[in-house]
C-alpha cells in the first residue's frame, strides 16, 4: 500500500503517527543514556499512559525533534478569582474565631455580674450613733457637789432618749474584742470594757457599744476620762499626728496611726460616725477641770 500524503491523514492517524513518534524518540534517547551511563534499567518498566489520555493540545515537537509537553498558560482571571477565594475563606475563618472570642468575653462578663449578685456583703459592725452627746461627759471633780454626769449638757429635747440609749445590751465577750489599749508617746497602758457609761468608765478606757472590733472595718470609738477615774486620757492634747495607738486583742495587736486632734462640742456625735477603713477614735472630756467640750483624736489602721 502506497504511503498516504500527510493532507490525506485523518485526525485519529495523525494522533498515533505522533505517538509513534514519541515512543520511538524516548527508546532512543533511553538507550542513549544507557550507553553513557547516566540511566540505570529498571526491571519494572514504568506502563506507557493510554492512547486516549494523551492531549493532543500539549505536545510539541523540539528543535532536536523529541516530543516535550507545554503547558498550557493559566487565566489571570481564574488565578484572580482563586485568590479571591481564598481571602474570602481566611477572613470567614477570622470571622467566626472573632464571634468565638466575643461570646467567650461576654459568657464571662455575665457570669461574673451574676456571681457578683449573688455574693453577700461581709457583714459589719455598725456604730450605733443614737447618742445624744458625746461620752466621757461630767461635771468638774472641783464643781459643787464633786464629779457626776453632766445631764445638762445635753439638750432637753433629748433627755428622754438617755435612758433608752443607757438600756443597750453589752456584747458577749469574745476573742476578738479589744480588751487593752497603749499610747507610747504619753505613757497610757489600760484595759479596754464594753460599754462607755459612768460605771463602765471607772474601770478603764470604753468601747462604745456597737463599733466594731479592732483591725476591722469601721470607727472603733474609746472613751476615758481626763480628770477622774485615773485620769487616763490626761494627755491627749499632747499626741501628734504619727504617734501610735496599739489596741490588744486576746488574739493579736493592732497599731494604729494617729492622723489629727481637734476640740468639739459635746454634741457633735458625728466624729461617731463608721468608716469605710479600719480606724479609731479617742475620747475625752476638755479642758482639764473644766470639762465642758471634748478632745477628739482620729487614727487609722497601720497596713491593713
């Protein structure tokens, strides 16, 4: 049979005269390299892909004649859409990992506010400021008829309430309760009763009924005389701001730091009042032998 022309070929025998072609260039350039030594034979030999995968779009042939794949060139407009793509997906991804955050954030937010709700405040003592004067009240020891309450001093509008406020229970006695008290700078070591009316202050220095116990939150108010009954707070007119007052428990001490003195009428019971920090007020009647004001010196808790 004749050899057809290359224009007289159809698709199919051009496709096979070219993989022909392929398989014959690749034995020679196989047993090319075998004789240089530069390919080892295999005893698998790699099977030839089918006729039908080969894609006639890719095969060109070399200057030297050999068979060689091109690829084919990608579309900027698919890498534009891939990259698109894929930034779409990473900022999704930030996304949710962005809400996964926030509904940790606000889980613990809402689970404190209720914890928070929920927690009772640690009770404390509350001083109870129902008196209608100032304590350590009384009338000169040099006065006609010596020293005794002064129940002039307070106003008449509110002598009624005196024997009420007289009435007030003395806690039980506890550990925890301030039983002596010492000032360094003037010399004063002396024990410390609930209570801070006449009879309580014959014994000592007084801790007005319903303020709280040492070293905790609150106004600790002390009470003592400065012209009877030992004469106790004689001197608080001479204590400076720095000096120290040292409160004894039956379990521990407390120092606190005196911050002020000042002189007041007898009704300003504000000086009374609680605090939001642990501190401790002293009382006394002022001047000496006249007794118709009171000295008041503030102190707060060293390193609470």
């Amino acid at each position: 049979m004749s050899e057809k022309r290359p224009e007289d070929l159809s698709v199919e025998e051009l496709r096979r005269l070219l993989l022909d072609k392929r398989r014959v260039t690749r034995h020679d350039r196989l047993e090319r390299f075998k004789r240089t030594g530069r390919v080892i034979s295999l005893a698998v030999e790699t099977p030839e892909a089918p006729e039908d995968e080969l894609d006639p779009g890719r095969i060109v042939e070399t200057l030297e004649g050999e068979m060689a794949f091109q690829p084919i060139p990608k579309d900027p407009r698919r890498v534009f859409m891939d990259r698109l793509l894929l930034g779409i997906e990473i900022l999704a991804v930030l996304g949710l990992i962005g809400i996964g955050l926030t509904f940790f954030n606000t889980m613990r937010t809402l689970n404190n506010e209720v914890a928070a709700s929920i927690q009772q405040p640690t009770a404390q003592a509350t001083a109870l400021i129902t008196a209608v004067v100032l304590p350590s009240g009384h009338t000169p020891p040099n006065a006609e008829g010596g020293a005794q309450p002064n129940e002039a001093e307070i106003p008449e509008h509110l002598r009624p309430l005196v024997q009420n406020i007289a009435n007030i229970p003395v806690p039980t006695s506890s550990p925890a309760q301030g039983i002596r008290i010492q000032i360094p700078a003037i010399g004063i070591d002396a024990p410390i009763v609930q209570g801070d009316g006449w009879e309580q202050l014959k014994k000592g220095v007084g801790q007005h009924i319903g303020t709280p116990n040492p070293g905790e939150n609150g106004n600790i108010v002390l009470s003592a005389h400065n012209d009877i009954f030992g004469e106790i707070f004689r001197e608080l007119d001479k204590l400076q701001p720095g000096d120290v007052i040292i409160v004894y428990t039956n379990q521990r001490q407390y120092t606190y730091v005196i911050t002020g003195t000042q002189v007041v009428e007898p009704t300003r019971v504000e000086v009374m009042a609680p605090t939001s920090n642990p501190s401790v007020t002293l009382i006394s009647c002022y001047p000496y032998l006249i007794d118709n004001q009171r000295i008041v010196v503030s102190a707060v808790l060293q390193n609470p």
